[in-house]
C-alpha cells in the first residue's frame, strides 16, 4: 500500500506540475500537428509518418525534461524513502497516460483528414509511439542527464529516422521504425503487421529497462551502515531477461519488409514506393 | 546518549582537486555542532557524502537513525505549492495526506511560513523557499539532521526563531550538524568543527 500511494503520489504531483505548464502543453500539442500540416497541405501525401514522428518528439521530450526537472528532487525523495523505482513508475504511469490520450487526439484528427486504408494499423501504430516515447525519453534522461545534451540526442535519434531510406534495415530496427512502418501500413503498404507490432513493443521494453537501470544510477543514495541499497536479484535478472528477449526481438530479421501480396491474376507482385510522402 | 553519525578518515576529490581529506567526525544524540570553514572547504561536500548523496573515496560513514537533509540550495519543484510538497515527502515517511498537512502545517507555522499560501514555490520569495526547504528535511522526524546553511534569506526573527529550534532538536535527542557562516551563534552549538580546504582540524 505504501509502494502505490508513493506512486500515485509521484504520479499526481508530476501531472499538476504538467497542468501548470501551460504553454508547454500548447507545444506539445502543436508540434506534432505542425509537423503533420506542413506535411499533409504541403507536400500532399497523407501526412501519416510526420505525425508520428512530430508525436515522438513531443512525448520523449515532455518524459526527458520532467524527468531531468525533478532530479534533484528525486534524490531527496529518494533519501527520506522512496525508492527509485517508484519515482519511475509514477512518472511513467502518468506520462503513458498523457500519451496515450494525445496519441489517440491525434488519430483522431489524422483519420479525419486522410481516413486510413488500414484503420486498425494506424490506430496501433500512435498508440506504439506514445508506448515506446515515454520510457525513451526516460531513457535518454537517465543516460544523458543533462537538457540541452539530452534534447540533442532526442533529436538526433528521431532525426536518423526521418533521413534514413523508409525500408532500409536500420531504419527498421531504430525506436521508432516499427510504428513508422505501422504507419505506412496504415496508408495502404501491405507490411507483415505482427512483427511490426513486436518489435515496438520490444523497444518499449528495451527503453524501459535502460529506463530503470540509468534512473537508479542516477538517484539512489548510499545507506550508511546498511546493507547497499541494491535492486532485489530477482528484479535484477527480470530485468536482464526483459532487455535480452527485447534485444533479440528488435534484431531478430524479421520479414519486416514489404510482403509479397498476390495479384489479381495471380501474379506475385511486390508492392513498391511509400505510399507516404511524409 | 550514544553516538548518531560517525565520520572515519573520509577523502573525497573531484578531479585533481581534493576537497576533503581524511576527515573525521563524530555526532551524538543530542548534540548540536557548528560546521564551519571557508568557502571551498567543504563543507556542503561532507554533508553530501554524510547524507549518502554522494560516494566518498574512501573512508566510511556510519548512521544511526534516519536522516533528514536540507540542501543549501532549495530542491524543490518550482510549479507545486507547499501543501504538495508535504504531501509528496510525506509519502516518503508512510505518511497519509491529512497526516503530512498537519504535520507541515505545524512546522511551517513554527518557522513562520503562511501556511494559508496556496502559490507554487517559483513564486514565493527565496526565504519562504527556505522555509519549506527545512520543513520537509524535519517532516519525518528524522534523528539526524545535516542543515546546510538552512536559514539563508530569512529574516532577523525567523532567524534568531531558527537557533531556538536548534535547541529544541537537541533536548528532543535529535543529533544536529549545521554547516554555518554566522559565527555570532556558534556560542548556541555544543562543538564548532572547523573544515579547511584539504585539511580538517577539530576545537571543543
């Protein structure tokens, strides 16, 4: 009981100071859809795989910066009794929340302007972002504690997406190149949508156990006296088993690409170009 | 009454420069002591380790009791008021909603802080910052407090209120090391240890 009202706690307090952030809710906000309207009215495509990626900046960049604001807060939470992981798991539960809602907004707003060949690939594929950019930014913060280090990374990592070949292997296996291809999918690229599917999660999952091991490192005290304060072993090879069943998901050569699809005559035929201009 | 913190031979250097040198401490129940020294000398550094914020390089520490630690620069969040701010500690203590209010509520009161204020701490003027700064190293009841300069921007009352408090810790069995520049009121502690940069020296 403890345990939760600690992350309840965390969670509440980090969504009143997220509500008090006004304009920074108005930009996180903005972003993604600017990212989306330049886009869609201005190149003509369906704008599907900018608003993805506008959505992944703006949630990584809201969990980083919330995360690196409140570390020197952390460290006394932490000293007078929280334990690392709670401060995460509040932060987590509350961002995803967040998330979650701007990412399905944000469908809602995509769909109605281009409705998707794939309604069910496009819904997945923002709620993958929104899944896989909060314990990514968490990430970067726990890695690169400092903002202007962290943003660079943030936009370093997404940027290489955007500039890599939209099918190429790497691009595939990067945070966010599963929902990318999700979202192309969505615009009517036949795709294998399963192990697209797996490979966000994976890197969910991946993002989320640097997350925890990076955080911990950074705020957690010495117990003078005491045994060490050290993550429970059994948390500690779950922890080591997550990361590598999630490493070899997201390494694993999936047939990710574009699957042969049958033609009316029969014919196999191999669907070329993205559908997606953004 | 027994011995609360212990400070053995601890050595601490950020890069080449060495901030503590072999230093060595001890803090009983009970006891209040001035940490003195020029600026540089380590005095926040040795708190820092003391508190466990940070990894000495050699040297062991040992605590008895909990320890309640109010930094010399606030660390609090700059868009929660004070109410959320106890609340988040006191969770820290298994403390309910309505028990960490009533508890701040009263220290705050104490050190004269307007507990009907409802602004976010980013608004309030740097001594009521201060305030609630040590409000939630003491919300616990925590035995051993490590004060870094904690009355910094407070004013002539509160500040002279501050050393009574000092005393009250002390007669509660609360062991009290205070890092201080006012040495008119080192005559108010029981022991001034005095830190020299890389060299420690102990006077009664």
């Amino acid at each position: 009981m403890t345990t939760l009202g600690r992350v309840v706690a965390t969670a509440e307090m980090l969504g009143r100071d997220l509500l008090r952030r006004r304009l920074a809710l108005v930009l996180l906000v903005a972003l993604p859809v600017a990212f989306y309207v330049s886009t869609r009215f201005g190149e003509g495509g369906n704008g599907y795989t900018s608003g993805g990626i506008g959505l992944s900046w703006s949630i990584a960049g809201a969990a980083l910066y919330s995360a690196l604001a409140a570390r020197p807060v952390d460290r006394r939470l932490v000293l007078d009794g929280y334990r690392p992981a709670e401060l995460l798991a509040g932060r987590v539960l509350l961002l995803t929340s967040f998330g979650l809602v701007l990412a399905t907004a944000f469908t809602g707003m995509m769909w109605a302007f281009v409705p998707p060949k794939n309604a069910v690939a496009l819904i997945v594929a923002m709620l993958l972002v929104a899944l896989v950019a909060v314990p990514f930014g968490l990430a970067i913060a726990g890695i690169v504690p400092h903002e202007l280090e962290g943003t660079l990374v943030l936009i370093g990592m997404v940027g290489i997406e955007m500039s890599l070949p939209s099918r190429g292997t790497l691009e595939g296996v990067l945070p966010f190149g599963a929902s990318h291809r999700l979202l192309n999918q969505a615009a009517g690229s036949d795709l294998a949508f399963v192990p697209c599917v797996a490979r966000g999660l994976a890197w969910a999952t991946l993002a989320l156990v640097i997350a925890i091991v990076a955080w911990w490192g950074r705020v957690h005290v010495i117990r003078h006296g005491r045994t060490r304060a050290r993550p429970h072993p059994a948390g500690r090879l779950g922890l080591l088993a997550a990361g590598a069943m999630a490493v070899a998901i997201i390494a694993f050569p999936w047939s990710l690409g574009y699957k042969p699809a049958h033609g009316r005559n029969g014919q196999t035929t191999v669907t070329t170009g993205s559908p997606d201009t953004g | 009454m027994g011995t609360s913190l212990t400070v053995r031979d601890i050595s601490k250097r950020f890069g080449r420069h060495v901030v503590l040198s072999h230093v060595d401490l001890d803090l009983d129940a009970g006891e209040a002591v001035a940490l003195i020294g020029e600026n540089g000398a380590g005095k926040s550094t040795l708190l820092r380790v003391c508190a466990g914020l940070m990894a000495p390089d050699s040297g062991t520490i040992t605590v008895d009791g909990a320890i309640g630690y109010c930094p010399q620069v606030p660390g609090l969040l700059d868009l929660l008021n004070a109410d959320e701010h106890l609340v988040l500690f006191g969770r820290a203590h298994g403390m309910t909603r309505a028990d960490a209010l009533a508890v701040g509520h009263q220290l705050l009161e104490e050190l004269g802080f307007p507990v009907h204020r409802r602004e976010v701490t980013r608004h309030l003027s740097g001594g009521s910052r201060q305030k609630l700064n040590l409000a939630l190293a003491l919300l616990g009841g925590q035995d051993v407090l490590l004060l870094d300069e904690p009355y910094q921007g407070f004013d002539h009352g509160t500040y002279v209120n501050f050393w009574h408090h000092v005393d009250e810790w002390r007669a509660k069995g609360k062991a009290v090391l205070v890092v201080t520049h006012m040495l008119a009121e080192l005559n108010r502690v029981d022991r001034v240890v005095e830190l020299h940069p890389a060299v420690t020296t102990s006077a009664a």
